[in-house]
C-alpha cells in the first residue's frame, strides 16, 4: 500500500527531523525528490518513502572536492558519472551521489 506525497511533504520530513534534518539542504531535496519522481516514471515502478533507506543510499556533497576526499578513485565528475548516480542541485556546486 503505497501514498503519494508531495515534494513539500517530502522536504518537510526531513526537515523536521530531529535525525535526518542535516541529510540535505532545502534544495538538495528538492533536486532528489525530482530524481525520485522522474525514476519512478522511467521504470514504471513506484517507490516507497524510506527516509532511513534514502539518507542511506543518498548523499549531498558541497562540491566535487569534497567527493574527491572521500573517493579516491574520483578526479573528475565524468569519473564520478561512471560509478554513479550524480545529481547535480542548480544554482550551486552542491551535488548528490548515490552512494557507491
């Protein structure tokens, strides 16, 4: 039994909670909530709201040199593109990985 929730609904968890609140910025949930919407449409298959699953399989960096510190098989964002899923949040260089 699935619900739909909506990108403020979405935003609000996280942002209200006590754990999860520091996960993402206000647009990085933004970004991922329309990843999420759009994969769903690209594979015809629903997804279940997992916050705890979501902080665990996503991360939102400040910029591509911070994911360098922290993959050391990573110099460049067409590296990163290879291993994973980059979502890139506009307006800033903050970006999200799926975690790898």
């Amino acid at each position: 039994m699935y619900q739909e929730i909506t990108s403020s609904e979405f935003s609000d968890w996280f942002l209200t909670s006590e754990t999860y609140k520091n996960n993402f910025s206000y647009k990085g949930l933004k970004s991922l909530y329309n990843y999420l919407v759009d994969l769903e449409e690209d594979t015809g298959d629903n997804i279940e709201f997992d916050p705890v699953a979501i902080c665990c399989e996503y991360s939102e960096y400040e910029n591509i040199e911070e994911i360098k510190n922290n993959y050391n098989d990573i110099e460049t964002i067409e590296d990163l593109r290879d291993h994973t899923q980059v979502i890139e949040i506009s307006g800033s260089d903050k970006i999200i990985i799926q975690d790898f």
